[in-house]
C-alpha cells in the first residue's frame, strides 16, 4: 500500500531553519503563505529568476522499504508579483525527458511562456528525482557523451550496464515516485490544488500525479503529448513524419515531398546493404561512425522530434538528393551536425541531464515486448518475434526495424536491463483519471509524440480539450500560439 507522501517526508530545509508544515485540518491556499515563503532561501545562482526562493526537502528513497535510505528533492518558487491582492494558484511544470532538470535548465523558459499568469500565481520548479538538484544520479556505462557515437547493439549493452550498476537503486526512479515525490513538496508548502504543466515526458508524468492525487489538482496541460498505456513510437510516428515532410515542402515551395521521400528510401536501401561511414570530430577525438540505414532513420527521426529546424530539413532534403548522383558528401555533413548536437547535449551532465536516470525511469514503466524474468537470449527472441509482425509498408521511407529502433527511441533498448519485478506502468489501462479541465496540445510536424497520440493522451481525462498546432514539432508549448493556449486555459479553466 502506496504511504502518504507527506508522512514520510523530512522537514523542509532552507538554510538551516524549517518552514512550517500545515497543522491537521488547516486551510490551505493557492499559494505559499508569506510564513513559508520568509522560511525558503534565495536562489543567487539563479539570475533569470532574481525573485525565486530555494528549498529541499528529504524523501525516502524507496517508499516501500525506507530502510535503503532517502534522498533529496529540490525545488524553486517563483512568487507572484502582485502583492495588493491573493494567490490565485501554483502552476508546477515538468519539461519532459525523463532525465531532465526543471529548475535549471528549464525554469526560466517556463517563467518566460507562463509571464501573463504570473502576477496573481506562484511557479513551482521541481526538480525529479535522479536529476539537477534532487540527489541527481549517475552511472560509470553512461558516463559522458560517447553513447551518442556507438551502434545499437552496444548502446543496449550500455544501458544494461548502468542498471547493472545502479543496483538496489533500479526501481527507485518510476514515474509514481516522482509524482509522490510532488506531493510531498506540496504538502510541505501548504498548497491545495495545482495547475500542472507537462510537456513530453511530462504529459505522463502529470497524469501519473493526477491518477494519484486527483483532489490537488486543478488543471491538467500537455504538450508533446502521449497516453500512458500507449506506445507512441510505432508505425504513427512514421506517418507523422511523411506528414511533417510533406508540410515543410509545401510551405517553404523548395522541394517535394514526394520526392525527398523517395531520395531517402533510395538512400537508405542502399545503406542497409552496403553501410558506408563519417567522421565525426567531438572534443580532441575522431569517431567513426556507421553510416547505415539505423544512423539515417535516427538522424532522420530527430528532425521532428523537437523543434522544427526547416534549415536542417531542407538539407536533409538536398542531400538526399544528391545521394541519388551518387554523392553522399552532404548526407555525412547532415548525420555529422546530427550527432555533434546530440553529444553536445549528453555533455550537460546529470546537474542538467540524467542518462541514468532516464532509463531507470524508461526501463522501468514503459510498454516492452518482453519480460525480464526471462534471460536476456529470450527476452530477444521475444521482440524479435514481435519485430518480425511489423510490415515495412507501414513505416515507409524507413524500415519497420529501422524505424522503432532509431536511436533515444529504440524499444529494445532495455533488453538487457536487469530484472526488475516491480517495473510497471503508472497506473493499468482504463484507470479513472480525475475530472478536471485538461488541455492537449500537439504539434503538425511532431514525428515524435504525432497528433494521434496527443488525441489519445486527451482521451484519458473526461473533460479535455485537443488542439493541434500548425508549424509546430514536439514543443508545441515553445510557440507564441501554444504558450497563449496555455495561458489562456490556465487563466480561465473552471473546475
């Protein structure tokens, strides 16, 4: 039986003195009292959010068996300006990953897209358990960025490691704990009911939160989003993105789509028979790197799996063009920038980026087709045979394998993870999620949470709203347009 966060929390610590906990039966509010705001500290290594106080509290690390000790969870508050009059409530957003720091990474964005409700409501950054400020986790096989830079075969492996070494931390990262994790930093701040922000990952953390503890929340908005007891990754992500070709070519008129969709099935036929290779210069090293039909479908994925980056389409576009000719020089400067940003980003480390945390979170909750009771040589041969169902046909340009194994998305990437009994997800398929205002927002060129999973993730609450925005990938919410949705049912929802 799940225990109430807020009994197993410690006291909230901020620079040596407590803030309050509510009393039995106190009225809580919309937002800190000044008591508990007075109680937090100033966050100076935070100068995009000069007004922001800093506070953390201690959880046990595994709720179910408290004696393997506790770990910490940070947070930020962001107060609202106007004084003159009350809090009208506190927005706590999530930006997705999982493995990404809220506070540091994240806060002064969401500070930015949310500045219309600031005046009347708090903002609450939390950092997730396993990354940034709360007790952020790491491992020797994830270490750095050279994951970025190996074939399938031996990220899998990698990632089998870090749970290997991870040990009895393998099951303390799941998407529950997170979400108690919330709750107990809510609790400890006298809050009521929340207005949650999830974007990507955080569109099924914030069911996950809502599932749990539908009594705190107010509304529900998701950007970039996905149902929890779906898997998005499938043959919809590959229609999305012949959608997202064909749109970019026909609004910015420098190419076909037809035909960038041919030149790239062309390509990657060749490259699954015969794997060519590129060069890629990172930080005084040289790797290199297959260049196959895996490395072009990752390359290719990633185009839409953030924002849009019509620049970076287009010469996907021509270069792919040019392979029909026989020269494949602009497809390796394509595949070499792919991977530049991708190390680049994985250099952040667990203080902005947790690879570890990730897949502890990843491999834990997500769908498998494969149970690790089972030894790893039948684990594969399980998803194998469930690979094998797939029709290429349905996930054209790319190959069916190619497709739901390109890289950061690849299903099998947990075939080695260590068995783990408790993995699960969040909460079982139809389970009752709280009728509150939800709002669902995709964006048209999103090849990674497409459309049809943002309908699906509306699905899962009786009361939810899906819009699609044009133009956008899977950061709907970046967007002047998707930001003021926000804002504007933030603003106006009613419960």
């Amino acid at each position: 039986m799940k225990k109430p966060a807020v009994l197993a929390m410690s006291a909230l610590l901020a620079a040596g003195c407590a803030a309050p906990t509510p009393a039995a039966g106190a009225q809580l509010t919309p937002t800190v009292s000044t008591t508990t705001l007075k109680a937090l500290v100033a966050c100076p290594e935070l100068p995009s959010l000069p007004t922001a106080r800093c506070g953390q509290i201690t959880v046990p690390r595994d709720r179910v068996d408290p004696a393997k000790g506790t770990i910490k969870v940070s947070f930020a508050l962001v107060p609202h300006t106007d004084t003159s009059r009350p809090g009208l409530g506190t927005i706590v957003p999530n930006p997705g990953g999982p493995g990404t720091s809220t506070i540091d990474l994240s806060g002064e964005l969401f500070a930015e897209a949310l500045t219309p409700l600031l005046d009347r409501r708090d903002l609450l950054l939390i950092d997730p358990r396993g990354v940034g400020r709360s007790s952020a986790l790491s491992c020797p096989a994830l270490a750095g960025p050279t994951r970025v830079f190996e074939p399938l075969a031996q990220q899998r492996q990698l990632i089998g490691e870090c749970g290997a070494q991870l040990g009895d931390k393998l099951s303390n990262y799941a998407t529950t704990a997170v979400a108690d994790d919330i709750d107990a930093v809510r609790a400890t701040l006298g809050l009521d009911r929340l207005d949650l922000l999830g974007v990507s990952y955080g569109t099924y953390l914030m069911p996950t939160y809502a599932q749990r503890f539908p009594e705190h929340v107010r509304t529900v908005s998701m950007a970039g989003a996905y149902a929890v007891n779906e898997d998005p990754t499938g043959a919809v992500g590959a229609a999305a993105f012949r959608r997202a070709i064909g749109l970019v070519c026909e609004r910015t008129k420098e190419c076909d789509g037809d035909e960038v969709l041919d030149d790239l099935a062309a390509l990657l036929e060749r490259l699954r028979a015969e794997p060519e290779s590129v060069d890629v210069p990172f930080k005084n090293k040289h790797y290199t790197v297959a260049l196959d039909e895996w490395q072009l479908t990752s390359v290719a994925g990633r185009l839409f799996s953030n924002k849009p980056d019509t620049k970076a389409t287009l010469a996907l576009a021509n270069a792919v063009a040019a392979a029909r000719t026989g020269d494949l020089g602009p497809v390796r400067e394509v595949v070499r920038k792919s991977l530049l940003a991708q190390a680049e980003i994985y250099s952040y480390g667990p203080m902005a980026l947790s690879d570890a945390q990730s897949w502890a979170t990843s491999c834990h909750d997500y769908l498998r087709d494969f149970d690790y009771a089972d030894p790893i040589a039948e684990r594969t041969s399980d998803y194998e045979a469930n690979l094998a169902k797939l029709d290429d046909a349905d996930f054209a340009p790319f190959s069916a394998r190619a497709w739901t194994t390109r890289a950061d998305y690849d299903t099998g990437a947990c075939l080695n993870w260590p068995n783990d009994p408790t993995a699960q997800s969040p909460f079982e398929a139809g389970a009752t999620l709280p009728d509150v205002p939800a709002l669902v927002l995709s964006g048209d060129l999103d090849a990674n949470t497409p459309s049809e999973s943002g309908r699906a993730a509306a699905a899962q609450f009786p009361r939810a709203t899906f819009r699609e925005i044009a133009g956008a990938g899977h950061t709907p919410a970046s967007t002047p347009e998707g930001a003021d949705a926000i804002v504007r049912f933030i603003r106006d929802a009613h419960r």
